[in-house]
DNA sequence: AATTCTCGCAACCGCATAACT
DNA sequence: AAGTTATGCGGTTGCGAGAAT
C-alpha cells in the first residue's frame, strides 16, 4: 500500500483561482503551515488538486514575493545566472528572493531570450555591445575553457552556489520577521499565525484584489462568462466601491470592502473551518495591512541586501560600466579555470 | 468599428526523485 | 523491499489584453 490520494480526481477544478480560493488557501496555510498539500481540499472543501494549491501558494501568495517590474539588476543577474547555471530556474530563483522560479522562466522567455536573440543577431552585424558581450563572453568561457577543466569549474560554481545558499539563510535568519522564509521555514507552522506574516499574505490577495477589480470594471458587467463565480464577485465588489480607481489603487476602503464581502460569502463560511474564520475576520485583516503599509517605509528590502551581496560578491573592484562583460570577469578570477 | 495578430502570463502537464505505507 | 503517491522542477499551453490592420 501506498499513500493515499492527495485529492479526488473527479470534479476538481482547474482553470484561473478566485478570491475566495485564495482567501481559503491562505487561511488553511495560515493555520497548518505550507507542506500539508495533501489534506488541503478535503479539509477546506477547496475543490483543487494539492499539487494546483502548493504552485498557487508558491508563485503568488506566498509573502514577500515581488511581481512585475523587472529592475535593471535583476534582469541583470537573471542574464548572468542563466548564462551560469541554464534553464535552472529554481536554482537561479535563489538569487532572486522575492521572485519566483515561474516569474523569472516567463521573464527569460517573453523577454530576455528575444532580447539576447536580437543583440546576437545585432552583434554579428556590428561587432559587440553591452549584453551581447556578455553571453559572448559566457559562450566563449563555456567553449574555450571546457577543454582545461570543466570538473573544476563545475566544482567551484557548486561551491559559490552553496555559498549563496548560506549567505541566503543567514540573510533570512537575521531578517526581522516579516520574512516570509523565516514563516515557511518554522519547525513548528501551528505556531506561525504571527500577524506580520500574514499581512504579506494578506498584502498579495490585495493586490490580486486590485487586479480583479480593475478587470472587472473594464469588463462591463459580462459576470456571465466562463469563470462565473469569480467574475461575479469582482464586479460585485466594484459596484460597491462605485468602481472608483482611486479608492482601489491606494488599497484603501474600497478594498477592505471587498475583502469583507468576501468574508461574508457563503461559500466561504461553509468550506472554511471555525478556526479560520476566527483568525481571518476582517478586521484583523484592516490591522495588518496597514502595519504592513507602516513597516514599508522603514524596511529595506531583503532583496536589495542580497542584491547587493550577489553582486558585490561577483563584481569585486569592478566599476560600474555599460558594458554587461563587466559583471562576470573572468580576468578577474582566474582560479576558476 | 470589426477583425486578426501578437504578446505576456497564469496555470497545467509530464518527468524525476523523495517519501510514505 | 516494493508499490504508490507527493513533491519539485522545467517545459508547454491556453487565454485575455492590447496592437495592428
């Protein structure tokens, strides 16, 4: 015998989540801790595979998480790392802290790669310019140098790698406690309800929130559409707050009603447990994101210190220039090979 | 104004490996 | 130890929005 199913095949639901799945989502994490994958449907009548609730969880509700707006750096590093380590999405997302695995292969894909294809094209034209002279750089390290010592140099990357990975936990472990690894990581998740990381929970639904009801005051009332149940709170929830962008945009009363109305649908009611309700009332809520909103004006982000680390680590006495080839200097370490 | 095309992204699929009974 | 499922990861797809015609 094997393990038991993590869900009922039949009559689960796929397709774009909903607020209300994601309120459901986050309160069950909120209490169990990310990892109980298995017994999330069935114990919160959320009909989704565990597998679709761990990846929702993960690339878009998880706290910390950034999206969009890729910054010059992290375009920079997402260059460099995948000219390093390759389609290792997971392995590069490690750099990148507040950005997911997903985030960064769909950034790399719609972007980066036409990017380099066009500078690669452009470079055989023209000679070589800025990110060009990079990947140029990286196909002639990867080339030239494979015959001198490639066991080496695989060697030391999966030691800078590891060194990565420490400076990232003890990065984490200094982090004040709105890090959002600092919540998965707890031994012990029935004691990770603070408030503090569920208010970047909480902040990402908003967000989510907003997406949502921008969308649906765009779309002129066609809550009729395939994705029903999810339509209809959105232009619900717009209505309500005259469909104003102004009260949406700042995250204020117009979206702490429609996370209220939210709380107040029935199919939440009667798939969540006592408990949960309990610890996501609305009011709770209003209290930590506007916490989160203080904390925001002090806080310097985890990703810039580690941001920072990364690139100081790679770009020791280096200038800032243009030009990308800059950032890896193979000249100047020439232990790797 | 209507239709077609292109792009970006969220979600799904399939595989490899780990974990469980 | 073997069989089965969970988990993690990379590749791919489908859909909505905006641009182009």
């Amino acid at each position: 015998m094997g393990r038991v199913p993590c869900c009922d095949k039949v009559g689960v639901k796929k397709g774009p989540w909903t607020p209300e799945e994601d309120i459901i989502l986050v309160s069950y994490v909120q209490q169990h801790g990310p990892g109980n994958w298995r017994a999330l449907p069935t114990k919160t009548g959320l009909r989704r595979c565990s597998k679709s609730c761990r990846l929702r969880w993960t690339n878009y509700l998880r706290p910390g998480i950034k999206r969009g707006n890729f910054t010059d750096q992290e375009e920079k590093m997402i260059i460099q790392l995948q000219a390093l380590l390759g389609n290792k999405w997971a392995a590069i997302a490690v750099y990148l802290p507040e950005r997911t695995d997903n985030d960064i292969k769909n950034y790399w894909n719609t972007h980066l790669k036409k990017k380099m294809k066009k500078l690669d094209q452009l470079d055989q034209c023209h000679g070589s310019n800025d990110l060009f002279s990079l990947e140029n750089g990286l196909t002639h390290l990867s080339s030239s140098n494979s015959s001198t010592s490639r066991g080496q140099w695989e060697r030391t990357l999966q030691a800078d790698i590891n060194m990565a990975k420490k400076a990232l936990h003890n990065a984490l472990s200094l982090e004040n406690p709105t890090s959002p690894h600092n919540y998965i990581n707890q031994e012990n998740p029935q004691v990770s309800s603070t408030t503090t990381t569920y208010a970047s929970s909480t902040e990402n639904i908003a967000r989510l929130l907003q997406g949502w009801m921008r969308s649906s005051t765009s779309s002129t009332n066609n809550s009729e559409s395939s994705k029903t149940s999810s339509n209809n709170i959105a232009t619900t929830d717009s209505s309500s707050c005259d469909g104003t962008p102004n009260a949406e945009s700042k995250g204020g009363m117009g979206l702490m009603e429609a996370f209220e109305s939210l709380f107040g649908l029935e199919s939440f009611e009667s798939s969540s447990s006592d408990e949960l309700s309990q610890t996501t009332t609305p009011e709770a809520i209003k209290i930590e994101i506007k916490k989160e909103e203080n904390e925001h004006d002090v806080e310097v982000p985890l990703s810039v210190i580690l941001e920072n680390w990364l690139l100081d680590e790679n770009t020791l006495n280096i200038q800032p220039k243009n030009d990308l080839t800059t950032f890896i200097s193979f000249d100047e370490t020439p232990h790797l090979f």
